[in-house]
C-alpha cells in the first residue's frame, strides 16, 4: 500500500479569470526526476494553458523545479509534457476549443492513490471585467456578513 500524499498543487488564478464549463482527468507523462519533484510539491501551474498538437493534447508553461537530488540527468523545468486521455475525451476537447472564446486551462497537479501524477483540465470560457468585479464584490459581501457575525457573538 503506497503513503497517503497530500500534493495538490492549485491554479488559483483560473477560477478567477475563467468560467469553468467542464472537468477532465488527465494522467501526465513524465521523467523520473519530475515526479520527485512534485512529490516534494515542487511545482506551479501558474501561467500554463492547454494545447493541441498533430491530435495530441499537450500542458504548456507548467513549471517542475528541477530534483535537488538530481544528476546530469535532471528535466528541464519549463518543458511541454503530454496529457494521457482517451480519444472520445480529446476529440470532444479539440471540437471545442475550436469554438471562440474557449480554452483549456489545469486547475490542478496531484497525486492519486496509486501513486501517480494526474491532472485535473476544464474546458473554460474567459470572464469580461464585469463579471471579475462582480465576484469580488460577493466575496467582500460574504467577508463583511462574516465579521458581522463574529463580533455579535
């Protein structure tokens, strides 16, 4: 039985600039260093987005620091991996994304209970100004009923 991993390594960013439409699960093919790396939560989805290249669906921009333990042999940090789904899955996600206004953004990088890496993508829509200050506004209204309740008691 593998150790329970608490890896989970969160694109804050994308519910914030996206409308999330769906979810996928996706495995990610990766170098023997890359994985130590993210079992050590060395890793950012900041900046990344979703690809497709001759039908392949790859991750861009996603940053795994480099093992510290590492050789000569180490990956690069900034590299292009490729995301592992079934081919129903990927052709509904390139129909899509063909579609204006439409992207494939990861939410998330975690480890599952079989030890292996997996990504969680959403086919996301991108969010005009007005609907960003009107989720900061519900979020400071939630903060202020919140305060409100702590100072009555």
């Amino acid at each position: 039985m593998l150790p329970k991993t608490n890896v989970n390594i969160k694109n804050r960013r994308a519910s914030f600039d996206y409308i999330i439409l769906d979810r996928y699960q996706a495995g990610i093919q990766l170098f023997g260093t890359e994985i130590k790396s993210i079992r050590e939560s060395k890793a950012s989805l900041t900046d990344t987005y979703c690809a497709f290249v001759n039908g392949e669906l790859w991750v861009k921009q996603m940053h795994i620091a480099e093992y510290r333990f590492g050789s000569y042999l180490n990956h690069i940090p900034k590299r292009d991996r490729k995301l592992l789904l079934h081919k129903k899955e990927l052709r509904k996600l390139e129909r899509d994304t063909k579609e204006s206004g439409k992207t494939i953004v990861p939410l998330s990088l975690y480890i599952d209970q079989n030890g292996r890496a997996k990504v969680e993508i959403a086919l996301c829509q991108g969010k005009h100004n007005y609907d960003k200050r009107q989720a900061l506004k519900a979020k400071e209204d939630k903060r202020e009923v919140q305060r409100a309740l702590r100072t009555r008691r």
